[in-house]
C-alpha cells in the first residue's frame, strides 16, 4: 500500500453488505474529525467506505487477511480496516480483530462486540484499530517489532476479549479473541442483533393474518370462555410456551433453517452451534413479538364484541379485568397454533429474509465467482 503524502491518511472501511456497510456509512461522518483529534502528530485522515462482500463465514482469518490485503494493495489507501457481520474462528477461539501493523490492515469481527450499543462499540473498535494502525506505519517509518496492543475497548478488566495466538506465517502480528461462557453469549447476542429478529413480523405477514382470524373465532366461542376460566395459571403458561414453541419450530423446519455442519472439525462444529442458537433465538424473539401483539388485539377486540351478562351465564363468572386478560392469553395460545398453520403459506425467501439470511452463502458464492478461489481448511 502506498503512503499518502501532505499529512493526509488514507483509511478504507471495507465493509460486508447490511450491517457493516451501515455501521461503516455512518462512521465516515464522524471518524476524521475523532481521529485527527487523537492523533498527536495532527495528521489528516480521508474515510472510504466500499461495500464488498469480502468474506464468508467458512473462511478462516488468514485467507481474509490476505484477501484485504489483495484489495488494498491495489488502491490508494494506508489502512484497510474490514467490518462483518460473519463470526469466524481463530486456533479455537472466536476471534474479535485481527491487526497487521507491517501492511496496515484489520479484520473486525462485528458479533464479537456484543448486541447493545454496537454503532458506539464498533466506533470504538475503529477508532482504536486505525490509531494503532497510523502510528510509525503510516509516515513510512518500520514499525517497531512489539508494538502495545491495543487499549480501551479491547483491555477492559470486565471485557472478555484478550490477546491470542498468531501464527508465524499469517499476515496478523496482533489478535484479540472472545473467551469464556461470557464471551460464547457476547458472541450469540451479537449475532441476533446483526440477524435484525424485528424483521421477522412482516415476514410472516400470511402466519399472522391466519392467526388474527383464529383469534377473532375463539374469541366468540362460549367454549373457548369456559376451557380458558378453568385454566390454572401454570396451565397457561404451559399452553403459551407450548404454542410459541411449535411456531418457533414449524418455522425453522419448514423453512430449512438449521445448519448442519459440512465438516467434523471442532471449528466446524462450533460454527455450526452459534448459527443454530442465533436462529433459534432470532426465531423465538420474533414469535415473541407476534404473541404480545396478538395478545393486544384480542384484548382490544374482546373488549369490543363480549358482553357481560352472556359471558356470566356461559361461565358462570362475571366478566372483569381478570377474566380479559384470561381469556385474550389463552385465545392467544390458541390463535399462534393457527399461525403456525398459516405459515407455511409464506414462501421459504419471506422466512429466510426475516429470521436467518443466507448472506454467508452468497459471499461465499460471490467470492468464489469473482475470485476463482476457495476457503482454506
């Protein structure tokens, strides 16, 4: 990579499509003023942001490192600095960056920063990354062989991400990887936020317009009123989780959502697991959503259509505040089986788009189109 010249610092924010390209896009509005601040030679710095998709999440960190070192060498940029929304591994370990001083470069895993306050969280990581990145390198000077690791974000007593091994041959001289049962939850939150679970609801707008229809019936059954006054509590609990649970796993079969490992190394394996419990938790929170929602209309709508004195003498107890939120709980139970039902009306694309997207595959189809190649082993 070439150095620029008249105090002017290159940084390129290579990002995957959807979240890293949005996180990257907004940090260009804000990254060269934070920089220049920070910087103690008062140096200049210019934000590319280019949507590529770089990386598949089968791929190992040194074929990505070499791959952004491949992209940069061929533009006119200083530092390279990689976002994806992809988890990926590292001798084990579920790796947060990746940094090579000699070539400028870094590989930020987003999962890894956790699922509450990531635009904060991944400015941070950058910010720290490119800092790191501009000091003897970016004048051109040769970087001294141990440079400090990184501070901040990356060194917090509570934060668990600390220094890994790196290999003697990788383009890497530095990385951070997330450790422990801590870091394994980090992680998985980090992917259901990237997995968007909100989008979820209008993906199953079919599901939820059978459901609505289902609940709006059960509403006007005397029999429905009878069975949901004699319910117990646990009961419907029970019933809830019961039913959210059968959407939950009607929509990850019949949508072909579980991920079966295509190898039988423990890296694979790993994968594997983090993929199934983010769409598992992406799934379940969208259902989530649905229910309360149902939960609200039949209350409105129960409101609106139940009368009193009918209700009294088909239950033999007046309708009040309690018996409401009785019945509009068990109607939507009720009402969430027939979702589930109506959800296989919904094309497998609506599904996949709103709770597990195929974007690993298609980097990984792009990559291999574009560049002729395949992830190494």
């Amino acid at each position: 990579m070439t150095v620029s010249s008249q105090g002017v610092t290159v940084v390129a924010l290579l990002a995957d499509p959807d979240v890293p390209t949005e996180i990257a896009q907004r940090l260009a509005q804000t990254l060269p003023a934070r920089l220049a601040d920070k910087f103690p030679q008062g140096r200049r710095f210019d934000i590319e942001v280019v949507s590529e998709p770089f990386t598949a999440g089968a791929e190992d960190p040194p074929t990505l490192m070499r791959r952004i070192l491949e992209r940069g060498s061929a533009e006119n940029w200083d530092i390279v600095v990689a976002l994806t929304d992809l988890p990926l591994h590292s001798h084990g370990h579920r790796l947060a960056v990746n940094l090579s001083h000699e070539h400028g470069l870094a590989l930020l895993s987003l999962p890894s920063l956790g699922g509450l306050r990531l635009q904060t969280r991944a400015r941070s990581a950058v910010e720290e990354a490119v800092l790191g990145l501009a000091g003897p390198g970016a004048t051109g000077a040769e970087v001294p062989p141990q440079s400090p690791p990184l501070r901040g974000l990356y060194a917090r007593r509570f934060t668990p991400i600390r220094q890994g091994p790196v290999g003697v041959d990788e383009t890497a001289d530095l990385r951070y990887v997330v450790s422990g049962p801590r870091g394994y939850l980090r992680v998985l939150v980090g992917m259901v936020r990237a997995n968007r679970p909100w989008r979820l609801v209008p993906g199953l707008s079919k599901a939820l317009a059978a459901a609505l229809a289902t609940g709006a019936i059960a509403t006007l059954d005397s029999d429905i009123w009878s069975l949901a006054e004699a319910l117990s509590v646990p009961r419907l609990v029970i019933a809830m989780v019961g039913s959210v649970g059968l959407m939950i796993g009607w929509l990850i079969v019949d949508g072909e959502l579980w991920d079966r490992s295509a190898g039988h190394s423990p890296e694979a394996k790993q994968k594997a697991r983090l993929y199934n419990a983010s769409t598992v938790l992406t799934v379940g929170i969208g259902v989530l959503v649905c229910y309360v929602g149902l939960m609200v209309i039949n209350v409105v709508w129960g409101l609106f259509i139940l009368n009193d004195r009918v209700f009294a003498s088909a239950t033999k107890t007046p309708l009040d505040a309690a018996e409401y939120w009785t019945l509009s709980w068990f109607v939507s139970s009720v009402a969430t089986v027939g979702g589930a039902l109506g959800s296989g009306l919904e094309s497998d694309e609506a599904i996949r788009a709103a709770a597990y997207s195929k974007r690993e595959q298609e980097r990984l189809q792009t990559l291999q189109v574009d560049h002729g190649d395949q992830p190494s082993n």
